[in-house]
C-alpha cells in the first residue's frame, strides 16, 4: 500500500444463470504490488479477472484504474489501458504457430521484428519458445510459456495470471518468480491466482480471498501459515493427508511394462525407448518429468489409444495387453484419466451423466441387451458429485459448464468409483483448488489401501513425494529407475530433470 | 487438331470458374467457422438476377455486378439466422438452398428461353494473336480472370495478411479469438457474405457467360462440388484451383466422349465429373496433420459471446 492504488474495485457483482459469481466485491491493488486472489474452485476469481480483463461485463459496480472510473468494454481496451492478462484455461489457437498466437494479441507488427522481440523477451525471462511449432503439438507447459511471454511483449501495468505454475518444474517456477519480482521492482502489479499456498506465501506482499462469490478477508500471506490460508479460503479446518506407509514387495504385479518402445504420433512428439516400469499392487508409482517428455505418449500406449507399440510388452493384472483397445483394458481392471480435461477425458457438449456412461459402462455393467440403464447411470453419477464435491447444478450439466476444477474433480471420481485394480492418473489435480486436491489426494490413498495399484504422472512435485511409494523421472522419451521415496529428495528430481534435458544419450547413467 | 485442343482448353477453363467463384468464396466463410450449405441456392439466386437485369437493361457487366449483390444478399440472410439467431447451420443451409431454387424458378419463369448479349472474350492485339499460347493465355473472356485474380488474391490474404490471420485465428477457435478481443460474429458475418457475393458471381457467370440462358436449376449441383472442392481440398486455395480445373477438365472430355458415340451410357458419363474429382482431391488430402493445420476447428459450431 506503499504507491497510489491501480487498481481499485467497489461493489463488483456478477451473476450467471442458476448462480452468483461475484457478490458486491471489493480488491484494491497498487501499483508494484504482487497480490495474490485466492480461493476455492467456484469462487469467483476467474470470474473476477475476466471482468478486470473486459471478456465479462460486471451487472453493477465500479472499476477504479489510476484513479479514474473506467469501463472496460472489451480485452482489447483492457490491453490498451495497460492490463495483461495469462488465462489458465489457454486462449491459443491450435492450429497456429507460436510466432501467429503471439502477433494476433498485439498490434500489427512486422513478423522479424516480432520474432526478434520474442526471442529476445523469452530468454530474457528464462521461458524458452520454439516460434514456428504449432500449438497444437505442445505441451501444457509449453503452451502457457506462450501465453505469459504474449503478455510480456504487451508492457503492461498490471499482470494478471491465473494459476501460471500448475504445470511448471520448481526450477521455471523459481525463474517465474524471478521474472515477476523483477516485474513488480518495475513499479508494475501482479495479480496472482493460484491454489498452491506456498507460493502465495513466498511471492505475493498481500491476499485478497474470496468463498462463495464473497470477498471473506484481506491478509498479509507471509504473517499466515500454509494451513491457516487454506482454512481462511475454505472456511472450515482440514485434515492433512498423511504419507503413505511402505508396502510389502510381496503383493502381486498389476502393471509390468518392459522394453516399450513407441513412436509418437504427434508431429513434434516424444519418441519412448525401452521404458521399463512396474507396479505393485497397494503402491503408487510417482512419475515426474517437465511437460513434454513422452508423457502423452505414455499415457497413450498404456491406456491403449495410440495402438499397438514398435516393440516391448505391456502386461495388465498379469494378461498381455499388446493390440488391446481402452474398452478391453478397462475389462482388465483399468481405469484411465488423461490429462486434458476437456476433449479428451470428458466430452464438452454432453452431460455429467452422459459422461459417466461413456468411460463407466465396461466396469459398471450400465447396458444390458444393448439398452443403458439411465437410472443406473444417473445414481452412479450423482455418487461421484457428492462423493467428490462437485460442485454444478445438477448431474444434467454440461461437462462444459463447470469450472475446471470441479471438471477435474468430476473425471477423477468418476474412474475411482469404479474401484479399478489398476489406476493410471495423468495430472490428477492440475487446476484444482487446496481442498479438492487434498480430497483427490484422500480417495487415491483410500484406493491403494484397498489393494490397488497406481501409476501417476505429474508435474506437481509437491503432489508426487505426498503420495507416492517409488519415483521415476521421464525425460526425452526416456524413464529413470524408480527409487523409494526416502532415497530420493525434490531436488534430486529438479536436477536430474534438467541435467537430463542437456545431456540426452547418457541420461541412463544418471539413476542407474 | 491443335485447335481443337485449344478450343477444349478454353471451354474447360469456362468450366471451372463458377465452380472457382463459388469455391473460393465458400473457402473464405469456412475458415471463419461457419458453414453455408446454401451455395447451390446461392448460385442460383445468382444466376437468375444477373440474367433478368441482363435481360431488362441489355448491359450484361450491370447484370453480373447484379448477381454478386443478390448472392450477398441471400447470404445475409443465412447469416442473421445462424450468426445472430444462432441457428443450426447445417439446417439453415440446406433450406437457403431450397429457397434459392424455388425463388429462382419464380423469379426466372417470364425469363426462359429469352437471351441475352454475352460477356465477349477479351482480345488484346498481338498477345492474343500469338500463336497457340495467345488464345490460351489472353483469349478467354474477362471472368475467368477475374476468377483468378480473385483466387489468388485469398491465398495471398489466408498466409500472409494479418486479417487473414484473424480470419484462421477466429475459425480455429472462436472462444480464443473472443477472449483476445477480436469481434467474431462481426467477421463472420464479413465472410458469410463474401462467400455469398462469390457464389452470387459464379452462378451470374453461368446465367451471362457460360450457357447464355435463364433455365430453371442451371446450377446442376455445382454448388454441391464447390462445397465438397472446399472440403476436399483441405481448405487450400491452390487445391481448390486444381480441383475446379479438373473438374472442368473432365466436363468438357466426357462431353466431347459422349458426342464422339463410345457406347458408354451418357448417365455415367454425366457423374464422371463429379466422382473424378472428389476422388482426385481425397486421394491427395490424406495428410491428417495437413488437414489438422487446415480445418477450422470451429466449424459449423454456433458461438455466442458470454457478457
């Protein structure tokens, strides 16, 4: 509060059909400030900045920028007052290139001299870009690295970013912050979404939280304890999760993977070679690696969407799964969640019900002589809305109308009441809030404890070493040995993730 | 011989261009996300204004202009519809199309075997006098470069202007291009209608140029290949050319076939055009990751701003 206010919102209300986004909202931000708005899924804060950002109109309300009253009509005009905004679900274009997404948010520009400020912009930042790849064959990471330098390049006053280290390393999280405290040194804001409390703590100078479409308190995030944050933000007392007890080697083999060679499909994808794994039942396997290392491929040829292999075997609960498709694998005691949550683990324009029908009818038994048990299905799919507080209107949703969040809350219950033998788990909380997560976190545990096996891959360390028996660590196509999780500390993965990135053909030294 | 080569050269080209109108304006409306079955309605609306202004004024260029303008009008119709009403596109196409073909036959009734003076071949002095290549390079009429002209001026327009970039960008993903800030319904509405004055001057071509005559339903499926050439063609203009020319190309053979009395049955011969192509253009559009680049992920799929 040390400069004039930027920023500053009286009264700000919004609401939707069938709920109350935002509810007489108040946010003062000043200028060289990080400020973080934190709050469970459904809150409002995505809401909120769309507002700030001019993609919503707010039904009442004032926005005050540099002390003016101000309306926002349009992003365009947001841009132009100086307000930047990364969206944590991405505003790219697939089929474009880099270099295309980037020119489209600002103004006309000769493309070398784009590409020169962009390269120069990106390494300045320490975000590395490839110009002329296609979206669309992107990783996660790689994408949102496009969004953040795009609002680089705008210059702007006020920086706002929604949730931007979900699927970051700690080291590019480390260079993020180096990037935003160097930003806010400029005398520039930051507005700072995000569910990991930790990095509130260690970032932002101060924290606005929001429940239910309310503003509940103002704090100072490095007076607070990680706990007493997420207690302000979901308004009740959580229980930690505890770690995980070791299990015996005895129990029996649910995943065994040798030799698997894949070539991707992708046009920019991540050949695997010789990935070796096992999981046993009761275990989580922990994979980690930095988007864009063979995870998709991985998840692909183990849930059976990519066909059959260039070499190696794949048994699933001890029966060869070579050539078999999803639908056989899920026969097996598998169950799959990929990592997008729209398109691929849920289809957009159908309901919730419709959705659980789609990956729940082999294990659930919803048709019979070819006809689907709608009741069945409905029940089975309103279990998984209270089982994993899911928060919508109703189990006739549209997978489309829930925040991302609760989507991701939706497609997890889905697979784990199933109660699978065999779990396989990309990103199992990307995007969703402490409470949720913790939540995810306790139905994975309560899974294995029951005797199934669970493979994860996730770029979240913090997710990775709480949950997980053995770790191992997937680069250039390539996987590590998996090492107990006493023998190995965050910082040894961070490294070897990056030592793995430079020096390719001898990455098997590095664990064996 | 030479010059009846020439002679079917030239009429394949006469061929291809409604299709390269109509075509290259549905090429435009697709890679902004909509998709407007109502070119074959379009054309005839076309077709059928330009002729009866022709006929009326007796000033055949005022009756092609005419054309444009009733193809942009019909399309605007569709555009309401689908953009603002938010209509089903798919729906609102089809019937465009049945009520291009009914107006048209009510509208051209009092028109039916009248004529009309013709759009002449230009002749340049000394080009167009050169042996072989002068009929081949400068001896067809105006349209046909026109046509071309207009072609190549999208393909410029697609890969390197910056609207052209906007145009992709809001067809790739409409919520995206919302969320930066660019106007998506009021770029579509630009490109419905574009689509719309093209294949309003493709079916004005061949009510003025190609045939010369008003006959009810003159576009005899063509705007049905200009939407399967689009499509095939992997939203290309250059594979859109090279279909149109095919197509044409392989019009006129069967013609001359048909006349020379193989023994072939004149139906299948009619339908060799049509299969020839889309075969062609499938056998050469399999890339899934060019076809990915290409396609407009949005189309066909209403859009509404959320405010």
């Amino acid at each position: 509060m040390t400069e004039q206010g930027l920023l500053s919102l009286t009264g700000v209300c919004k609401s939707f059909p069938g709920c109350i986004a935002n509810d007489n909202i108040d946010l003062d931000v000043a200028a060289g400030e990080i400020h973080a708005l934190l709050g469970e899924n459904g809150a409002g804060k995505s809401t909120l900045v769309k507002i700030i950002y001019g993609v919503l109109r707010p039904d009442q309300g004032n926005i005050r920028w540099q002390g003016k009253v101000t309306r926002i009509e349009n992003p365009a005009q947001a841009r132009s007052l100086g307000i930047g905004m990364v969206f944590q679900h991405f505003s790219l274009f697939e089929a474009m290139t880099t270099l295309e997404n980037i020119a489209l948010a600002l103004p006309p520009e000769d493309p070398e001299a784009l590409r020169a400020r962009l390269e120069e912009t990106a390494s300045a930042y320490g975000l590395a870009l490839q110009p002329d790849r296609h979206v669309y064959d992107l990783s996660m990471g790689e994408r949102q690295r496009i969004e953040i330098v795009r609002c680089l390049l705008q210059n702007p006053q006020l920086l706002i970013l929604d949730e931007p280290t979900s699927v970051l390393t700690p080291q590019e999280t480390e260079i993020l912050f180096e990037t935003l405290r160097t930003l806010s040194q400029e005398s520039r804001a930051i507005l700072y979404i995000s569910h990991k409390l930790e990095e509130v703590r260690a970032l932002c100078d101060r924290a606005t939280i929001l429940r239910g479409g309310r503003r509940v308190d103002d704090c100072l995030p490095a007076q607070e304890t990680t706990r007493s944050l997420a207690e302000k933000m979901i308004g009740k007392k959580i229980q930690q999760v505890s770690r995980q007890s070791p299990i015996d080697s005895g129990s029996s083999m649910l995943l065994a993977v040798s030799d698997l060679n894949v070539r991707s499909d992708l046009a920019h994808g991540v050949d695997l070679t010789d990935i070796r794994l096992e999981v046993r039942a009761g275990e989580v396997l922990g994979i980690a690696g930095i988007a864009g290392n063979g995870q998709i491929e991985l998840m692909g040829a183990l849930s059976g969407e990519t066909g059959s292999p260039l070499a190696g075997s794949i048994r699933i609960l001890g029966t060869d799964a070579i050539g078999l498709n999803p639908t056989a694998r899920r026969s097996l005691g598998a169950v799959f969640v990929p990592e997008e949550r729209i398109g691929h683990a849920a289809v957009a324009d159908m309901t919730l019900v419709d959705n659980s029908y789609l990956t729940g009818d082999t294990r659930m038994k919803f048709s019979r002589r070819g006809l689907i048990d709608w009741p069945a299905v409905t029940r089975y799919t309103q279990n998984v809305v209270q089982d994993f507080d899911v928060r919508t209107t109703g189990v006739d949703a549209l997978a489309s109308s829930l925040s991302g969040g609760n989507l991701q809350k939706f497609i997890v219950g889905r697979e784990i009441l199933q109660e699978p033998s065999l779990l396989v788990v990309s990103q199992p909380t990307w995007g969703v809030d402490a409470g949720a997560a913790a939540a995810i976190h306790e139905e994975i545990q309560r899974l294995v404890s029951a005797g199934a096996a669970v493979l994860m891959i996730s770029q979240d360390l913090d997710e990775i070493f709480l949950l997980s028996h053995r770790i191992a660590v997937i680069s250039q196509g390539t996987l590590s040995a998996a090492m107990p999780i006493d023998e190995i500390t965050p910082e040894d993965i961070g490294l070897l993730m990056g030592i793995r990135h430079e020096v390719q053909p001898e990455a098997d030294h590095v664990t064996a | 011989m030479p010059d009846l080569i020439i002679a079917s050269v030239m009429t394949m080209m006469t061929a291809a261009t409604p299709l390269v109108f109509a075509a290259t304006g549905e090429l435009i409306c697709e890679r902004s996300g909509v998709l407007n079955l109502g070119v074959e309605g379009m054309m005839l609306i076309g077709a059928v204004f330009g002729f009866a202004t022709a006929a009326v004024t007796g000033n055949a260029p005022l009756g092609l202009l005419m054309a444009g303008v009733a193809g942009l009008l019909a399309s605007l119709i569709f555009a309401t519809l689908t953009l603002s009403l938010l209509s089903n596109q798919v729906a609102t196409g089809l019937a465009l199309t049945i009520f291009g073909t009914g107006l048209s036959a009510l509208v051209g009734f009092d028109y039916v075997g009248e004529t009309i003076d013709q759009i002449a071949a230009i002749h340049l002095p000394v080009l167009s006098d050169l042996p072989v290549v002068g009929r081949l390079l400068f001896g067809h009429d105006p349209l046909v470069y026109l046509s071309l002209g207009l072609l190549a001026a999208v393909a410029w327009f697609l890969s390197r202007s910056r609207w052209g970039m906007i145009l992709r960008a809001v067809g790739d993903s409409d919520v995206s291009a919302h969320a930066i800030g660019y106007p998506v319904v009021l770029i579509r509405y630009a490109a419905v209608a574009f689509g719309g004055m093209m294949a309003g001057l493709g079916g004005g071509y061949l009510s003025l140029v190609y045939t010369p005559l008003w006959a009810e339903n003159m576009a005899a499926g063509r705007g049905w290949i200009a939407l399967a050439l689009v499509v095939f063609a992997s939203w290309r203009p250059e594979r859109v050319l090279f279909g149109a020319i095919l197509f044409g190309s392989i019009t006129i053979l069967q013609l001359n076939a048909q006349a020379a009395g193989l023994g072939i049955p004149a139906a299948f011969m009619s339908m060799l055009p049509y299969i020839a192509t889309i075969v062609v253009l499938v056998l050469i559009s399999r890339d899934a990751i060019k076809i990915r680049l290409n396609a407009p992920a949005c189309l066909g799929r209403p859009f509404r701003a959320e405010r």
